[in-house]
C-alpha cells in the first residue's frame, strides 16, 4: 500500500521533523484542506521559537534525540545536553512536553538524585508510556544503563539502584544501542549489548512491580544463534497486543 493511501486514512496526520532541536509541525488538521500528497507542505512551529533562532536547546550543544507521545496525546521529546563551553564528560539530560500552548521543562536535576556518580555524561536517552501516563526514562552512563519515572510532580527510582551504583545492568559492561519498551508498570523491558567472555552479548531485564529480572540469564537470545567471538551489534524490542515480546538483533 502506498503511503499516501495509508496518510489518507487518517482523520488527523502530524509529521514532526527534528534537526538541532528545531521543531516543526506539519500537515493536516480542522483549519487545512484535505490531504493531498502532491500538495507542498505546511510546516509551522510547534511553540515560540522551536524551529527558529536556538530552537528548543537554547545556549548548548544538543544531540541523540528521543520522542514519544502521551497517553493523553502531548508530545514529550528528550536529549541529551551540553551548555556551552562543557566538556563532554559533563553533559546531562533535558525533557520538555508541549502542553498544547507552551514547552515545560521537566529536566531531572541532581536534585532529583538523577544519579550519584557524574563523572560521565548522560547519554541515549530513552523514553516511554505507561498506560497509566507514568513517564519513564533511561539512559546510558559509565557503561552501565539506569532508569527513573516521572509521576506528573517528582522523578522517582524504579526499584532499588535503578539510578545509582550500576543500575539495572549491574556490573555489565554495556554497549550502545540498547532498547525500552514500556507495557504497563509491572511490565518494562530493557535489553542491551554486553562484553562477555564470548563476545559482545545481548541480554534483556524486565521490571515485575517489584524487582527487575534477567529473562535470559545466559544470554540464549544470541549464544544459541551466534557463534564464540562474533558480536552482536544492535537490538531492538517491540511487545504486541496481546503481550508477545519481539527481539530483533544484528
């Protein structure tokens, strides 16, 4: 099916293009006419300056972007963030959502306790719903991967350590990319790439309610199908309808 055929179907279609944090909106709603795909677009901004000037980043060096829309329908998009003249190693991470008339920040801060150890930035943000709204967060740090959710007031731990010492990896060596996939609060995956006396590893932990668990403790995701000494290079997950948990590795 073509693409245009399948926009068509939709009553409302939003195509969101992200460069340096510039943020347009575009296509159709109540006000334009209907769909045409071989009309020229309409692009506008979504808010004061978020595609003009510094855009949303402001003063500061922004990369490695993330996105993901509410359960009430508000865009949430997240990066990472250096302020100008910081080194590398020092940058953190910025979260804004557009409550339909104006970005709110909702950065975590140290204040949060976002992490206790900040000698490395934070890297890959990650982010994602439950059905509930509770926001959740992950991301790379000293090769170990930690995850906090945002309740609508306050940034909280998922679990004892998921945001200091190693995280939910433990003392893993991880490797980038690595995957979040959030199905409800009793029910959030996290995978990644490890270095292991085999090679580089994917292993998968799921959070219960409780506790986080290893699915697949000796990694028989890839060490049945991948030879000693060939490294898995990516994974992805994606959990369908009725519950069924998808790996896709290279």
């Amino acid at each position: 099916m073509l693409w245009s055929n399948i926009l068509g179907k939709f009553n409302k279609f939003k195509l969101i293009y992200l460069l340096s944090l510039l943020l347009f909106g575009c296509g159709q709603n109540s006000d334009y006419p209907e769909f045409d795909p071989n009309a020229p677009q309409l692009f506008e901004e979504i808010g004061e300056h978020s595609a003009t000037g510094l855009g949303l980043a402001g003063q500061g060096d922004a990369r490695r972007l993330a996105m993901a829309i509410s359960p009430n329908n508000q865009l949430y998009i997240a990066w990472e963030h250096r302020d100008v003249g910081m080194f590398v190693s020092n940058g953190t991470i910025k979260i804004h959502y557009w409550n339909d008339e104006e970005w709110i920040d909702i950065s975590p801060t140290l204040d949060d306790s976002l992490i206790e150890n900040t000698t490395k930035a934070f890297i890959l943000p990650q982010i994602g719903f439950a059905p509930d709204g509770t926001l959740y967060l992950t991301w790379l740090q000293n090769n170990s991967i930690y995850i906090k959710k945002w309740d609508g007031q306050v940034w909280q731990d998922v679990g004892v350590d998921s945001a200091t010492n190693q995280g939910i990896s433990g003392d893993a060596n991880v490797f980038a990319p690595y995957s979040l996939v959030v199905v409800n609060n009793a029910n959030i995956f996290v995978a990644w790439r490890e270095l292991t006396p085999n090679g580089v590893r994917a292993y998968i932990k799921r959070w219960q309610g409780s506790v986080w668990e290893k699915l697949d403790e000796q990694s028989l995701l890839t060490t049945n199908y991948v030879s000693d000494g060939v490294d898995i290079r990516s994974i992805d997950l994606v959990v369908d309808s009725k519950g069924v948990l998808y790996a896709l590795i290279t």
